[in-house]
C-alpha cells in the first residue's frame, strides 16, 4: 500500500533525517493499523483509505508527532475517520428507510421491467 501526499512548499522543509524517520515509522506500523481499521469497518477498501488519510495527516504534522506516540494518534485519527464514514452511512440509511425512495430517482439498470 502507498500513501500519496500533496505536498505544499512550507512543507518541503522537512529534513531527509524526518523523511526516513517517517519513512521507517509508516513501514513498520501500517498493516497493523489496516488491521486494526478491518476490523472495525469489515472492508478492507475502507480500512486501507482510512489508513491511508491519517498518514496523510500524519506526514503534515510529522515534526510534531515524532517526538510523542505518532502511533496512538494515526490510530486515533484512522478510527475518528472510519466512525466518521459508518456514521454517514447509518444516517443515510435511516433517511432512506424513513422516507423511501424518491419517486424522481432513476430506476436500477437491468431490472424490473417487463420482458416480451
């Protein structure tokens, strides 16, 4: 798994030391944290992008986070952002069931309609 980051310029500042600091500290704690995020979502998909967005967020405070536990906080921010998606869902569900379909809504392609 990869993680893609935009970088800004006032970002570029951060030494090659700090790089492979986070370089090794990724290597070393992200399938844990993909497992630990399948676990509570059950999609590994979901899990490998909650990952991915918290490391993302991780290298931009990077500076900050190493000298405390920058596992605790990907793993708290990794979880934050998987509720965060269950949470829309739930809510979008319950929407849907309280209210129905709307009858504007575009039917399913390649069902139920008549054959002849």
């Amino acid at each position: 798994m990869f993680v893609w980051v935009v970088v800004s310029e006032s970002e570029r500042a951060v030494d090659a030391a700090s790089s492979a600091g986070f370089s090794a500290f990724y290597a070393a704690t992200a399938p844990r944290m993909v497992q630990h995020l399948f676990l509570l979502t059950g999609d590994l998909s979901r899990a490998q992008e909650c990952v991915q967005d918290a490391y993302a967020q991780a290298w931009r405070r990077w500076p900050h986070l190493q000298d405390g536990d920058p596992a605790a906080w990907v793993r708290r921010v990794g979880w934050r952002l998987a509720v965060s998606d269950w949470r829309r869902r739930a809510a979008f569900w319950r929407a849907l069931a309280r209210h129905g379909v709307p009858a504007d809504a575009p039917r399913p392609l390649g069902g139920g309609g008549s054959r002849s």
